[in-house]
C-alpha cells in the first residue's frame, strides 16, 4: 500500500548504485562517454533534426542512434513506436540493467525525469492535424506514445520487469530529483530497489523556446566564463539502478558509488531567472550536505549545474561560493554542459553518472574551451584534463520553474 | 506513524470557480452543457466542457506572476487558494512550511500550441513570453511563488491515477516532517487538440478542465474532520497485468466496504473504457458517484475532483467514508479511502443526497 507509510527505519539504510547506463553525443555507454569527458570532448555539431536555418543559434549535441537498438524483449511493434527519446530511455536502462544485474520483479519502482516526454511525437501530432486533417493514421498511436507513463512501461517491457512508475517533470531538474526520489523511497523503507533516470530528446519546439529566450549560444557554449554567452541543447539519457547496501552485499554485485545525500527547494523568485543571489541554491547545498554528514571542505569536486547563461552561472556561482566559504578557493568545480549541453530532464541524470565516472576512475571532466573566469567565481575551473583523488563529488541541477536539486556521491573503494 | 487529514479542498471545474459549486452540480446530477471547439480543418466542432469565466475576477490574478500565466495556471491558483484557505486563516498555522504536488497528464497545452504554432510559422518571431508557460513545471511554479512559504515542490505527470500518486507523496513529506501542510493539484486545460487527442482514443469522452485540490496536514485541529485511511499500491498496468486485471488488484487491496460507504468512481459515459472498471466493482451496491458523468472528461483534474467530491461529502456529514477508484488509461490502477475522523456511525447514509448519487 502507498498508504499507511511504511514506518521509517530507525536508521536509513545506505543507498548505493550498482547500475548505470549513458546516453549523449559523445556515444552510447560508460566507456564512450568516460573517454569523452575525460577530456572535455565537445560533441557539437549543426542540427539535423529539424530546420534550424532561422533561429539565431544552428548546433546542439545531438544523440547518433543506432538503426537498431540491442535485443530485448520488446516487439517490432513497440520499438517502431518509440522515438528518439523513448529509444535513448531504453537504451540507457539497458546497459544500467546489464551492469547491474538484477533479476527482474514486479513491483520495481521506476522513477523518471523528463521535460519532455515523446515531445517530438506530439509535435507530428500537431503537424498532421493542422496540415491534413483528414489523415487520421497514426495520430491515436501518437497520442499515446508521446505520454512519458507510456515510454516508461516500454522500459519494462524491454527489461522484463514492473512496478510503480513515477514521472517528475520539475522542468531541469527533473533528472536529478528522479535520482533523489529514488534516494528517498529506499532511506524511507519504500523500496529496498529503484530504477531511476532522466532523458529528454531534441525537439523543434523546445530548441526554438530556448532560442526565443536568446538563451541559446552563438558561438560556444562557456559555463562561468566571463564571455559566455549562452547554453548550447544537446539530448541524451542516463538510467542507474540503486539499492540498498544490505542489498547489493547480499548479491555481491559491484558497486558504482554511493548516494549519501540530497537536496532539493523551490525557488519563487522568477519563471526562469534564479534569484540573482542564488539563495536557493545555496540552501539546497546545505540540506544535501546535511543530509549526506559532510561539509563543503569534504567535496573533492562539484559538477556545477553551469548552462553557460549570464544569470544562471552568477547566480550559481555566488552560491558556490557563499557555501564553500574558504574551501572555495581550492574546490575544482565545472560544467559538463561545455561538452554534451544542456539536457534539460536528462541533465541531473546524466550528470550523476559523470560524478560515478569521476569517482571510479579518478579524473575531473574539463571544460577545454573555458577561458576567463566570471569575476563571481571564487573557485577554480576545472579546464584542463587531469587526474586526481575524487571521493565526494556534489551535482547540482535547476530548472525553469525554480526547483533546484542538489546530489552528493562518494566514491566506493 | 502519523495520522493524515485533509484540511481543506478546493475545485475549479465546468461548474465554476469552487467546491460549492461543484457540489451544486453533483447533487443536481444532470450533465454539464458542452460547449462547440472547432478544430482546425474541420467544419463540425467537438464538443467540451469548458470552466466558465469567474463572475469575478479572481483577485489573485493581480499578482505579477500570474498576469501571463495559461488558464491551467489560474485553475492550479484557484484550486489550491480554495484548499489553503482555512489554514491561512488560522494563526496557528501562519508559520507553516508547505510543499505543492501538482499532477498533470496534457498539461500547458494552449501556450504549447501557441507556441509551436508560431514556430512553425517563423521561429525568429516566435514569443519568448509564451515559452516558459509551456512548461509542465510552469503551474506549480507560480502557485509556490503565490503561496510564499513553499517549501518543497514536484510536478508529477502521468495518467490520472497518479494523483493518488501525489496525495501519497505529500503524505511522506508531511511524515518526514518536511513540511507542516501539503497542497495536492490535479489539473488540467484544455484546447482543440486534446479534444481530437481524446477523439481518436475515446469517441464517447467529452474533454473538460479545471482543477482539484487537496490540503493535507498532520495535526488534526486543522482538518476538516476528513482523514486518509489508504492508498493502495500502483497496480501498472503491463504485459502480465492488463487494465482490467489492474483494476481487480485495486479493488481486492481496498478490501471489505464499510456499511454506508460512498464509491467515488471514474465512470464516464464511455462503455469501452469504463469497463474495466465497472467490472472490478460489479459487486458494488452501495451509493456512488461519478463526476465524470457531469463534468466530463478532466483527465488528472477529473481525478482530482473525485477525491474531492469525496472528502467534501464526509465534511458535510453526509457519508462516514468514501472509497476513490481511479483506473487510469494507460499508466496504472489505483484506490484510496478517505473517512470521517469522528466515524460515528449515526450519520452513515442519513442524508443520501439524489441526482448523481446512485444507490
């Protein structure tokens, strides 16, 4: 029963990932994607999706899907019927269900973010019925397929497991609250497994949004560079599997890293602007520190939620650096958005599984294109690929709307 | 473990701008009248349930943030305003730290069409004002920023059954004790593209909007005198559990019926799609009420509304509880019981309303 609760443990059981599968432009899988972030690899290039030939901005990093996805239990029928975001979901869910190795049940929570969902489907929706009324083939299908519940069942269908799905659309920061609502159902005694991502696709609609906004960079995207001047999209999926320690210990399964906090606020101030102070940024690193028992002097790396905008990164940048105090002056911190852009409900999923990457092997994503520091910046950029000794790393995702989550890893050794 | 109560409920629905007369149009129990919505390409209009403009403006529409906001925006306002309302007035509560969960299925669909419509015309013209309304989040956004003291926030989507979803989640932040009260919004606009969406699914719906709240708290001197008793697990629908199967799950976990008590179902007037759930309660012989059958087909604000209409029949001491079965249309199954705090058997069925509560 979702209610009454489950009582709450008298001590949270520790929350670990055994699972993790990526999707961006710089490839398909952990192993692609550690050797691109490595070192800083940008993975732009002109759109082909749609026409971009009058928006202001011409380039994202967009996903090169296979023409067949690997074998699953999913039917021609259903795979015809995914589109780009549900194909990168699957995916992703894949490769972290493999690495994890779990034996598929019935009630598996999945929870998801998304902006998103099918958006491109409901885009052909719209199309059709605007141009050819009459034609009424494949609109039922679409109307369906483009629900985020419906890509979601897909995942278990493919996998061959179910359970309660959730889908959190808190705008930007959808991936990671997916990943911090996993967190809580297991620290609540909820689930004692979870499956939880984030993925979104490009779209025309949500790439001209954006470049309405003139949000969109120009040039190249910079995240706390003093010239920035805007974000760049790109799209991708990014899925892993967390459980309890006990859990993962009893099936002596390998362990990716540990999720040791979380935070998450709201931050009223504006639609789409953060307060200029990042007040709310800054209490959301706290209560992720908080909850994690750490202190910034413990955090080895921050992945910034960095889109490379004017008001995001000050903004952001004034909190770092409010919460890391004098930790700040050494703490290296960066965006991955400078090489797979912003994946708007993917993006704090993906972003983990870089953390994951981080803590496994050692090294600090680069921004190689990062030049002269935002004058808010009090803490170093991370720009160049290096190696180093990373055993707490904090993420940080925020979205239109003003939800921020924050997330803390530690490195499993 | 803490007990849960609702501590007030507001409804933006075709029948206006409250939970009063919402109850009106229940008790009346004759469907709503629909409204033309041509379509693009199409000489012969749909057919929908639209909310009506308020006979006042609503004074909240004055606030900064809400002066561009899409209609689903102005219902989530309302709604939850309406849900708020008592415990705003209590001193007690005046400090009170609040989390939103707004659930949504279709979401900001006018500003998304507006938006892509003007980006397929010329993307360089396209309005950055509309953008940002297009959002799921954008509804839950400017209601916290109305509200104040909001604490935490999730827009969650899904089909309808996942507002339960949101009340159950609201209940672990309440247990958690990260926040004193929680607004629980299902909500909904509409437009001529969710109207020919829901055609191609479901020729006998007739699309409608609005929205429902729930205010939950833990301490019972809020309340309305109207407690959570359950929430069954998500019955997903998958390949080895169809809908109907989905919606037997949640009905066997609702377990036995008190005497007297209400089923607050989703029943339209759609034969193919309601079967699945008249059969998992073809044992029914209590009273019930479908405020789909008045209303129309609200999607999540639908759902909304049946929790709704069931808490506000226990506060009006009309029933001492009420079973909510919601089988959604391509997500899951899923039920709740909400009961009187006092259950005091003496005012089981004393006043059965008519119109569209059926015995």
């Amino acid at each position: 029963m979702l209610f009454p609760l489950t009582p709450l443990p008298d001590t949270p059981p520790r929350v670990v990932i055994t699972g993790a599968g990526i999707v961006t432009a710089l490839g398909l899988g952990w192993k692609l994607n550690a050797a691109g972030f490595r070192v800083g690899r940008r993975a732009f290039r002109p759109v082909e999706l749609f026409d971009v030939s009058r928006q202001r901005a011409k380039i994202a990093a967009q996903v090169d899907l296979p023409k067949t996805l690997p074998p699953s239990h999913l039917s021609q029928r259903q795979l015809g019927r995914l589109d780009r975001a549900g194909k990168m979901l699957v995916l992703a869910a894949q490769e972290a269900w493999q690495q994890a190795g779990w034996e598929a049940a019935d009630n598996l929570p999945l929870v998801l973010g998304t902006t998103a969902g099918g958006m491109t489907l409901g885009e052909a929706y719209y199309r059709q019925a605007l141009r050819q009324p009459a034609r009424q083939r494949q609109q039922a299908t679409r109307a369906i397929y483009y629900q985020p519940p419906v890509q979601a069942r897909l995942v278990f269908d493919a996998l061959g497991f179910s359970g309660p799905i959730t889908i959190i659309s808190n705008a930007c920061a959808s991936g990671g609250n997916a990943l911090g609502h996993a967190w809580d159902l297991i620290r609540t005694g909820q689930a004692e497994r979870v499956v939880a991502g984030g993925y979104d696709a490009l779209g025309e609609m949500v790439f001209s949004g954006f470049d309405s906004l003139q949000a969109l960079s120009p040039t190249v995207c910079r995240p706390f560079d003093a010239a920035r001047d805007g974000l760049a999209l790109g799209e991708g999926a990014a899925v892993v599997n967390l459980e309890t320690l006990e859990s993962a210990r009893r099936r002596g399964a390998e362990i990716l890293g540990e999720l040791i906090g979380y935070g998450t606020s709201i931050d009223g101030h504006h639609l789409t602007q953060p307060h200029p102070q990042g007040s709310t940024t800054l209490s959301v690193m706290k209560q992720a520190c908080a909850t994690a028992g750490v202190t910034p002097g413990e955090i080895d790396y921050l992945n910034a939620h960095g889109t490379g905008t004017a008001l995001n990164d000050s903004s952001e940048a004034l909190a770092i650096s409010e919460w890391a105090g004098q930790r700040a002056a050494t703490l290296p911190v960066s965006s991955t958005k400078a090489s797979i852009g912003h994946l708007l409900g993917g993006a704090g999923a993906v972003e983990a599984v870089v953390c994951l990457m981080a803590l496994r092997e050692q090294w600090l994503p680069p921004e190689i294109e990062f030049e002269t520091p935002d004058p808010a910046c009090k803490f170093p950029i991370v720009h160049q690929p290096q190696d180093a000794r990373v055993n707490v790393v904090l993420s940080n995702s925020f979205g239109f709307g003003g939800v921020n989550a924050t997330l803390i890893f530690r490195r499993w050794a | 473990m803490s007990k849960i109560f609702v501590a007030g409920i507001g409804a933006v629905s075709p029948a206006g701008w409250n939970v009063a007369a919402l109850r009106q149009a229940l008790d009346k129990g004759e469907p709503l009248p629909t409204q033309p919505l041509m379509r693009p390409g199409w000489e012969k209009p749909l057919s929908a349930r639209l909310v009506p403009n308020p006979a006042v403006r609503p004074e909240f529409l004055a606030h900064p943030r809400l002066r561009r906001a899409s209609p689903i925006t102005h219902y989530t306002a309302s709604a939850a305003l309406e849900a708020i309302a008592s415990l705003r007035a209590n001193p007690a509560a005046k400090n009170f730290r609040l989390g939103i969960v707004v659930c949504l299925q279709s979401g900001c669909v006018q500003y998304s069409c507006r938006f892509y419509d003007e980006t397929l015309k010329n993307p360089a013209t396209a309005s950055p004002l509309v953008f940002p309304e297009t959002v799921y989040a954008a509804p839950t956004s400017h209601v916290a920023a109305l509200l104040e003291n909001v604490v935490l926030a999730y827009s969650i989507v899904g089909d309808p059954s996942a507002f339960l979803q949101g009340v159950a989640l609201g209940a672990q932040w309440l247990e958690e004790q990260r926040v004193e009260a929680c607004l629980v919004i299902g909500a909904e606009e509409t437009n001529w593209i969710t109207a020919d969406a829901l055609h191609h699914l479901d020729r006998s719906a007739i699309i409608a909007a609005g929205a429902g709240a729930l205010c939950l708290c833990r301490d019972e001197k809020f309340s309305t005198g109207v407690e959570l008793s359950a929430i069954t697990d998500a019955h997903t629908f998958s390949a080895r559990l169809d809908r109907p199967q989905a919606a037997q799950a949640m009905r066997g976990q609702l377990g036995k019926i008190f005497p007297g008590e209400l089923l607050c179902d989703g029943q339209g007037n759609s034969p193919r799609t309601d079967a699945a759930e008249r059969a998992a309660w073809k044992d029914w012989t209590g009273p019930r009420l479908s405020p789909k059958r008045i209303l129309g087909e609200g999607l999540m604000a639908a759902a909304a509304w049946q929790c709704v209409v069931a808490c506000d029949v226990m506060a009006e001491k009309k029933f001492a509880s009420a079973s909510v079965s919601l089988v959604g249309s391509n997500q899951q199954a899923i039920g709740a019981r909400f009961v009187r705090a006092d259950f005091d058997i003496s005012h089981l069925s004393a006043a059965v309303p008519t119109g569209n509560i059926r015995p």
